[in-house]
C-alpha cells in the first residue's frame, strides 16, 4: 500500500503570536517520531509518503496519490477541535485514514465535556468547575470547593500548562494559577479535585473488540506530598519516574480500571488507539482524568514505554493501530 503519514513536527511550526507560552510546541513530534513509525510501515511492504502537516499537508495531499493515511496530526492553532483538522480535511476528499474521527477528537481534547459524558455512563471522575474569564473566577463561590485543587488549561495535552506548582491549597493561590494560565493559553481553565493517590494510564488497542495493551503506574522516584505528571517531569522522565507495567495494584482495582476503560473508548467512540488517565482515590475507586484519542507514538510516549514492557514491539504496536483502521477500509487492502 501507499500509505500518507501527517503529522505535525516541533521544527516546523512558528507562530506570529506573541506571547507564547513556552511550553506551546510541546504536542508536536520530533523527526525520529516520523521515522521510527515510517520504517515500521515500510518494514511491512508499504510505500511511506510524507504529507507533513498544516498548509503543506493541504498540498501534500491534494497531488499524492495515496491508499490511506497514517495520522498522528495534532493540528494546528491552540482551537479546541485543533486534533479534528487533518480527519476532517481526509472525510472531506474520501480518503481513509487512521484512528478516531473528528467528533471524538474534538470533544475529548475538551476536558470538561469529556467528563460530563463519562459521568452520564457511571465513571468516576473528581469534581471540577470550568472557569472562561475573570468575571467567573470572580463568581466562584470558595466555600463549596474542596481543596486541594488542581488547575489546569481546558484544552491542552502532553501536560501543557500543568505545572509542579498547579495545585492550589487555598483560594488565592487557586485565583493566581487561573489568571495565570487564562493570559497564557487563551482558552477556559479547569479547577479539578485533586486526586492524591496513584497515577496509573491504559492503552487501548483494536476495535473488534478493543483490547487493552497494558496498565501503567507512574511511580515518582522521589516521593512528594502532591506527585503531578506535569511538564517538567515528562520532559525529564528517565530521571524522574518508574513506570511499572503490569501494574501492581489489587485486582478489583484493576478489574474496574479495566471495565472503565473500554466503556470510555466506546462511548466516546475511540478507534483504533486510545490512552485513558486515572487517579486512584483514597477509596480505591480509579478517577477519570483525561483520555488521549490521539496518543504519543515516539519511543518516549506512555502507549509505546508500556507495549514494550508488555512484550510488543514498536513495529507491531504501529502496525496493530493500521489493521484496526484497515478493518473500516477493506478496499484497501491489496491481494
Ligand atoms: N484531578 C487530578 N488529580 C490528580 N492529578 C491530576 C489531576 N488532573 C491532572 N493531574 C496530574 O496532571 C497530569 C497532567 O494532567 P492531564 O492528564 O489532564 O494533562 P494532559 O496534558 O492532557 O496529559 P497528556 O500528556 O496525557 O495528554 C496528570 O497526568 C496527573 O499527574
Ligand atoms: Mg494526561
């Protein structure tokens, strides 16, 4: 097969905007992405054609000629439907393409409605209100929040604008994270109870039915009161955490991450690949944070770190995310 591979790289993106947060290319993928997925494809017979991402995708696209295309595009701008660009452009010309479509990117790169729609299928997620301006920040009534909370952008992945300091014990701290994080990503900011127990993250795989590749906990090398998975600990992972996959935790908390996962996947309607955050509670229930339709596939990424340590490899992870997507595409496939 001739098979198109978009994506956005870090190198290649600039922006007019001034202002931008330092951590605003983080989403973007490094070359050694780009290739680490296209030789396990071209490992499989396939032809690679790189379509790049943004205006030169739209190009790209429009004169190759191509079978389907291998997406890891995370869109361009700070829009909150910004993951939705390239399968919206491939709906539009008939071309297949890899992994979830437009709707289900949009709606779960929007955090708090992700959360209203797995709160409507029973999954646990901690309390949150959604703050898009000061007046309100300014309207929130303190008295009826929790603390400690998280804060945190509404429409941001790889842990852009969560920070080691996003957590808020009172409300003057909580009001200065906020104003903060308002002037600097320009979109609604999330208050979040914080969920002080386990960090664990699920990979999904398939669709027939989907299958789950693992459950990871991120165990932080140096114990802290509040351990957060921010930036500064993914970009210094190998110093900073232990990821320990299978999991060793109880069973029923195994079994209901398990079960409440693929209910996510499926009603969220995932395909292909998933990655799902929770939190486990002092009460043992695991809480939904965020799920990732989209998720990292470069060998520093959570879904690859953990299908190594469940016997994969690179290459047949790459190569499971195409057969499932092949399955809606059956033309595609030759001989
Ligand atoms: N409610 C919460 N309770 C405890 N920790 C939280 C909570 N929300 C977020 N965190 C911490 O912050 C990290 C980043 O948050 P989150 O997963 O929402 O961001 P993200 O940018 O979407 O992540 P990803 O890199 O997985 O796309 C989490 O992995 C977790 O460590
Ligand atoms: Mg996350």
């Amino acid at each position: 097969m001739r098979i198109g591979l978009s994506y956005d790289l870090k190198e290649a993106i600039t922006s007019g905007r001034a202002n931008l947060p330092e951590d605003a290319f983080e989403e973007y993928d490094y070359p050694a992405t780009i290739n680490y997925i296209a030789s396990a494809l071209e490992h499989a017979g396939n032809t690679i054609v790189r379509l790049d991402g943004g205006r030169q995708f739209i190009e790209n696209i429009l004169r190759e000629k191509v079978d389907i295309v291998f997406n890891i595009s995370e869109g361009r701008g700070t829009y909150r439907s910004r993951e939705a660009q390239v399968p919206s452009i491939l709906e539009m010309l008939d071309i297949p393409y890899t992994g979830a479509d437009p709707e289900c990117l949009a709606v779960c790169l929007d955090k708090p409605l992700t959360k209203k729609l797995v709160t409507l299928a029973g999954i646990a997620t901690p309390p949150w209100l959604t703050v898009k301006n000061k007046n309100e920040l300014d309207s929130v009534r303190w008295n009826e929040v929790a603390f400690p909370l998280i804060v945190k952008p509404a429409f941001e992945g790889s842990s852009k604008g969560v920070r080691l300091n996003s957590i808020a014990n009172d409300k003057e701290k909580a009001v200065e994270v906020t104003l903060n994080l308002m002037e600097l990503y320009h979109q609604p900011v999330m208050l979040e109870g914080f969920v002080k127990g386990d960090e664990v993250t699920v990979g999904i795989v398939g669709n027939s039915p989907p299958g789950v590749v693992g459950i990871m906990r991120i165990l932080p090398k140096q114990q802290t009161e509040h351990f957060v998975y921010s930036l500064e600990v993914k970009r210094d992972w190998q110093n900073l955490v232990d990821y320990e996959c299978p999991a060793c935790l109880d069973k029923p908390i195994l079994d209901r991450i398990t079960t409440d996962s693929l209910k996510a996947f499926t009603i969220l309607e995932c395909r292909d690949f998933t990655r799902i955050d929770f939190r486990i509670g002092a009460d043992g229930i695991p809480y939904f944070i965020e799920i990732n339709p989209l998720p990292g596939l470069g060998d520093y990424s959570d879904l690859v770190i953990m299908a190594i340590k469940m016997g994969w490899s690179h290459e047949a992870l790459i190569r499971a995310v195409l057969s499932a997507a092949l399955e809606r595409y059956p033309f595609c496939v030759q001989e």
